[in-house]
C-alpha cells in the first residue's frame, strides 16, 4: 500500500488509545520509511543551516569561472554568471522547503478540522463542503494557481495564498471519510455519556486519531508542492531574482543544456531525492509496521 | 437511466456556474485599477474611461456579472488587452498543440502503464512487481519539465532524434514534434495509470467469474488480459479522466520547455503581460474541460457498463 491509495481506501477501524502512544512507535518504522526520514533530515539540514554550509554565496559573481564543470572546489559546477550551482541549491532549499512547510501543513490543520466537523454533523454543511472539495480536486491546480499570480503578481506571495485554497480539500475529504467510521467507535460513543461538548469530543478525542492518514499523505502533498512549486520558479512566476529557486536555477541552465549540462540537472536530481525521501517515508508509514495505537 | 444522467448534467451545470463566478472575480479581485495596470504609463484618462466603460467596468457588479455570463455563453470572450485581437479566435488558433500534447500524453501513459500493471499484476510482490512499483514511485518524484529537459538533451542534443523545440501539424509533424515533451508528459501519469490497475486487476482476481475462467483452463495471461482487463477497463478510464487537470497542468510548464505554440505557453505570456481578459478566458476553459470530462466518463460508464447503479445515485 502506498500513500497514493490512501485516499482510495476504506478508513481503517481506529483504536482507542490516546495520541501520546505513538511516540512509542517510532522505533517500529520499517527500514523503508527510515531511510526515507534520513533523506529528508538531510536536506533539511542542508536547506537550514545553508548560510553555515554554503561555500559561496548565492549570487557571488565570478566571471573567470563561468560553467566551470563540477569539481572539488565547485560540487555542482557554476553557472554562466559563475555563481556556485552547489551553494545556489542550498540557497534554494532553504526557500524552497519553507514554503512547501507553509503551504502543506497550515491547510492540513484546517482539512482535518473541516473534514471532521463536516464527517461528524453531516446534513447540509457535509453535502456543500463536499462539492466544494470535488470541485477544488478536480480543478486544474497548476492552472488555479497562475491565475492567483496573476491577480497578485509573480513572486512568493501568489504561491503562498494559491496553494492553500486548494490544498485543504483532500484533507477534509479524508478527514471526512474517517470520521464517519470513527463516530460510531464505543469510545466516541462514551464521550457523549459522559456528557463532553461536542468540541471537546471532535478536537480532543476524534481529531488525533483522524491526523495519522493526513500526516501520511501529507508526505505526497509535500513532494506534489514542491513539484508545482519548482514548476512554477521555471516559469519564472516564483520567487524574483536574486532569490534562487530550485526551478529557477534549472531554468538558467536550459540555455547551456549542451555546454553545461550541470547547471539544469544538478538541482533537478535534488528535487528528485527529495521526491523519493518522501515518499519512501509515506510508504513505510502506510505499510502499518509502525507500532503504536493507529492501524 | 435518464434520471441519473439528468442529475449528471445538472450537477455539472452547477458546478461551471460556479467557475462562472469565480472567474468572473479574477479582474476584480486585482489589486488597484487593472485597467491602468495594463495600460501603465501610457495612457490618459480619457483612454482608460474609455476602456473602463468598454470593460463595462464603470457598471454595477451585478449587471458586469450577467454580461460576462451572457457574453460567455455565446462564445464572446472579450478582446485580448495585449493582443488586440478577440479572445476567443485566439484561443481557436492555440487550441491545436495543446489537445495533440494531452491526447498523445495519454495514449503514452496507457502504452507504458498498462502492460507493466498487467505485468504486476500477474505476479504480485515478485521480483518484477517490485521493480515495476519502485519505478512508479520514482515517476511521482520527478519533475515533470525537469524530466523533459532530461529527454531533450538527450534524445535531442545528444542523439539529434527528435528537435528539442517547435510545433508541426499532422501526424509526422506531431510524433517528430511532441514525443518528448508527450513521454515527459505521459510518464508520471502512467505510474498512476500502473498503481491504480494493478490494485483493481488483484482484486477482480480473486472474484468467482474469473475461478470460472480459470477452470476452464486458459492461460493466465488470458485470464488477466482479456477477462480481467474488461472488469478494469473503466477504471482506467476514470483515472484518464481525474488526471485531466494534472494534464492541463502538465502541458502549461512542458509547452514552455519545448517552446509549443499551445495554450499553456498563451497563459504564461498572458500573465506576464497581465492580460487579465486572456487569463480569465483560460482559466475559465481548463476548469470547463475537467468539468466536462468528468461528465462524459460517467455518463459513457453509465451507458456501457450495466453495473452502475442508476438509481440509488
């Protein structure tokens, strides 16, 4: 099973231990899903501490060194102005995985807290969010989110309002599907008898138990964003230069593809390891080998 | 029957009301006067009052919205700020690439995916059916214009197959033309095509009438390539059909990369210009199209496959 098929699935039945008997999983990863966290711990670290570890700056000129081929003094080679493609990939990390931070997780909060609400009441509020989420799914989100640059202008900020318009429907449609298993659980059917509010029940009982599938697909929605995102930086409606953006730098490099292949394939091969840490990890994760109280 | 498909189509029809809407607000929601926006510096303000009143921009929002409905449905998508030509016949000219680029990224998807998951599924968690799922992850990884670049130096630099730039017409015109950005296209679509067909083959697998088949004492290969398959075809369909967004998606950034005269090359030049009309008018047919699609595939499941349920949906 994969992180793909975890919107196709029947929600699993839920346990009835609280949240804070994961922590004791983590040990049961599988070697998958660990290698999988290893890779994006890396690149992590190298997007964090990138003015620490970057052994140029970013846009440091050198014109002697123009699309000087990788060596030990140049990682990833230079680029035609002969800034160091290495330290500009550190660079464009760090940006690169922020956003993706900020436009994955902050939607997959309000998601789950939508998708439950709506799971748990149903009637009207479930059947309009649940045409506005079909709607949101199918529109073409490449296509939706030029238009928000668009109104906005290019750069950060139509990204960072685009992408979480849409980013929360698959969430609380998966938060939804889990909630309709979930609210029939004794547990959940105990929190009524002992006469807990309806917001303690679906904040402190319903919603850490409906985040495991969430969490795990967000590790795909991590590498869909940061796919868009750096699709977006080659169009050159991402960040504006000087930034670099992992799609940008690509970008440059289109022009010198024959003289100097690195320059494109470099920080391509970058978002690739990112893509395969991540979904590793959403595998491992999904394969249920990960103990605790969560199937 | 006509009672589901009537449903169907309203569903539908609501659902690109709703596009209406929110593209309609495109122009308005820019920040500031769009209109001198475009027009920038060289404008006086007889000019942009003119433009204004052209736009009905100086009208109630009310009647700007039954206009733009009204003006929609009749095929009137105003005229281009940059390009002084009517929206419409521009996107006429442009629709061309863009289709062949869709079409041939499918066909590629369904020629690479559907062996290889038949090919899984005959054998799962063997060797080769783990090799075929290593593969389909690494497709979700890449992307996509990265990878065309990819096969553009190679196929095209390197090798000198197939140009690395440009459109053709006709059928040569488009294998020579549209292979490379169509596979760049076609392959990450083809691990979803691969994942989803290999999980709904095992499972038609196990089902009693393909026991029957097997009793009977075909070849597996038989088995799943025929008998299977026809229980799987229109899920297959389906995915096609949910995936035409990514597509849509997909060709905007390839068409860039491969310098095609389609429509996603228009909408980034179209934004880059802040050619609000054009913009609107796009996003306004992408979102039609996935609307439409999604029609026509339930409404051919509907009338082929006698499985669905009318009724009770």
């Amino acid at each position: 099973m994969s992180t793909i098929d975890v919107l196709d699935q029947q929600p699993p039945a839920t346990d009835a231990a609280g949240p804070r008997a994961r922590l004791r999983g983590l040990h049961g990863l599988s070697r998958e899903a660990r290698i999988g966290a290893g890779i994006l711990v890396v690149l992590f670290l190298a997007g964090v501490l990138a003015p620490l570890i970057a052994p140029y700056g970013q846009n440091q000129l050198d014109f002697t060194n123009v699309y000087k081929a990788p060596s030990l003094s140049h990682f990833m080679g230079t680029d035609g102005a002969g800034r160091d493609v290495f330290s500009r990939t550190l660079y464009a990390l760090r940006l690169d995985l922020g956003i993706v931070v900020l436009v994955t997780y902050p939607p997959l909060v309000v998601g789950v807290l939508i998708g439950a609400v709506a799971g748990y009441f149903g009637g009207i509020f479930d059947a309009i969010s649940a045409r506005i989420v079909d709607t949101m799914i199918a529109f073409p989100f490449m296509v939706l989110i030029i238009a928000v640059i668009a109104i906005v202008g290019p750069g950060v900020k139509g990204i960072l309002i685009g992408v979480p318009i849409v980013g929360w429907a698959l969430y609380a449609r998966l938060a939804r599907s889990e909630m309709l298993v979930l609210r029939e659980q004794p547990f959940m059917l105990a929190t009524i008898a002992l006469g807990y509010t309806t917001r303690r029940t679906i904040l402190r009982h319903a919603v850490p138990n409906l985040m495991r599938s969430s969490l795990i697909y967000s590790t795909l929605d991590m590498v869909v964003n940061l796919l868009l995102l750096s699709g977006l930086a080659y169009l050159g409606l991402g960040a504006q230069p000087p930034s670099a953006e992992l799609g940008s730098i690509i970008a440059d490099g289109q022009s010198a593809l024959l003289t100097a292949w690195w320059v494109a394939t470099l920080p391509g091969l970058v978002v690739v390891l990112f893509g395969i840490g991540a979904l590793l990890l959403g595998d491992g994760l999904s394969d249920g080998r990960l103990r605790g109280p969560l199937p | 029957m006509l009672n589901y498909l009537l449903r169907r189509v309203a569903l539908a029809a609501v659902v690109l009301f709703g596009l209406l809407v929110a593209t309609f607000f495109i122009i308005h929601l820019v920040p500031g006067d769009p209109v001198r926006i475009v027009l920038a510096g060289r404008a006086t303000p007889a000019t942009i009052a003119r433009v204004h009143h052209q736009l009905a921009l100086d009208r109630p929002l009310w009647t700007q919205f039954s206009l733009y409905v009204s003006h929609t449905m009749r095929g009137n998508f105003g005229t281009s700020f940059t390009l002084d030509s009517p929206v419409a016949q521009i996107i006429g000219q442009r629709l061309g690439p863009s289709a062949a680029l869709i079409g041939y990224g499918m066909l590629l998807s369904l020629l690479i995916g559907v062996p290889l998951a038949i090919v899984a599924a005959l054998r799962p968690n063997s060797w080769l059916d783990n090799v075929v799922r290593l593969g389909t992850t690494l497709t979700f990884a890449l992307p996509g214009f990265w990878l065309g670049l990819m096969l553009a130096l190679v196929f095209g630099l390197k090798l000198r197959w197939l140009p690395v730039s440009g459109y053709s017409p006709g059928v040569v015109g488009i294998l020579r033309t549209l292979t490379l950005p169509a596979l760049a296209l076609g392959l990450a679509l083809a691990g979803v095509v691969v994942r989803t067909l290999r999980s709904s083959l095992l499972e038609v697998l196990q089902s009693e009438h393909i026991e029957a088949t097997r009793s009977r004492g075909f070849s597996e290969l038989r088995v799943v390539g025929k008998h299977a398959m026809r229980n799987s075809a229109m899920n297959t369909l389906t995915i096609l059909s949910v995936n035409i967004g990514f597509l849509i998606g997909g060709t905007v950034v390839l068409e860039q990369v491969f310098q095609i005269p389609g429509l996603g090359s228009l909408l980034v030049g179209a934004v880059e210009k802040r050619d609000y009309q054009l913009v609107q008018a796009l996003t306004l047919l992408a979102g039609a199209a996935v609307v439409l699609a999604s029609l026509a595939t339930d409404v051919v499941q509907a009338l082929l496959d006698p499985r669905v349920k009318l009724d009770g949906r």
